[in-house]
C-alpha cells in the first residue's frame, strides 16, 4: 500500500539575500516536489529583533513523504542557503522553512506542531497562504483560510507586494 499523497503547504522567509535565496529554495523544492505552487512574495519589517525586511511567501505541493522526512528535507534546503542548525530563531536569516499543513493534520507530528501556529497570528504567514488555499479550512477551527486572512488585522505587521526578480540589494 503506498503512503496517500497531501497537500503541504510551506512558508518561506528571507532577510539575508532575500531574493537569491527565496529563487534558491523554490528551485530545490520545484526538483522535489512536482507540481509545486508559489504565492506572490511580500516585505515586512523584522519583528522581534532589528534587521533587515524579510521577504516571505508560501509553496504548496503534493507529497506522501512522512512529516519528519520533509522537515529534514526543508533543513536540507535551509542548509543549503547557509542557514547552519544553531541559528537563532529571533534573528537575520538566509532562509527559513515552516511547515503550515501537511493534509488535515492536526497535533504534534516529528517534531512540528500540525496546524502551525503562526498561521493565526502572522500576517506574513496567513496572507500567503490565503493566496493558495482561500477555501481550505483549518483543520483545527474549521474556518476557511480565506475567511481567516478576511478577519485578521492587519495594522501591526502591514506587508508590501514585491518582487523575486533582480538582485538582491
């Protein structure tokens, strides 16, 4: 019996070589994952430290890889953009992965919490996300995504549409 394929959804954020890095990532995951789908991209101010803008986006794709095997397949790539397993969590990066939804998972899963939190609270996060799956409920309120980003306040983290092309300034 082979394992059931499922939409992931992941974000995506940079602050070191935003737009390089972004490009990077997308490739790597594209290579992986067929039929992978990106949002537009989006600047925001740092938020829990000073620092660069990131810019941040969100990838949907199929897969049947267990949870655990796509986190360690999202810290290859993270890897791969420089970012070394010690970085800290408020602080620059070259890439940053986060999990949002594998299918309608929901709970703690190889190290993840499953829906991930910040999708609630990070504009960042859930504007993305709204882009690609507006219908798709949360698998923990039920309330669609589209619906979700339609509630959120916006004031405290306002984001800029932006642009993966050129380089990086």
């Amino acid at each position: 019996m082979s394992p059931a394929i499922v939409d992931a959804y992941v974000a995506a954020g940079s602050n070191v070589r935003p737009r390089e890095s972004l490009r990077r990532a997308i490739a790597a995951l594209s290579a992986d994952f067929p039929g992978l789908k990106v949002s537009r991209a989006w600047s925001n101010a740092a938020v829990g430290f000073a620092g660069d803008d990131f810019i941040n986006l969100v990838v949907k794709f199929p897969s049947d890889l267990p949870v655990g095997l796509l986190l360690e397949r999202l810290k290859t790539v993270e890897r791969a953009q420089g970012r070394g397993p010690g970085a800290p969590k408020w602080g620059p990066r070259t890439l940053d992965l986060d999990l949002l939804l594998y299918g309608d998972l929901a709970g703690r899963h190889a190290r993840a919490t499953l829906p991930h939190p910040d999708i609630a609270t990070r504009a960042w996060v859930l504007g993305p996300l709204a882009e690609l799956a507006p219908d798709l409920p949360h698998p923990v309120s039920g309330i669609p995504i589209g619906e979700m980003w339609r509630r959120f306040e916006r004031g405290a983290h306002p984001l800029h549409e932006t642009t993966l092309d050129g380089p990086d300034e």
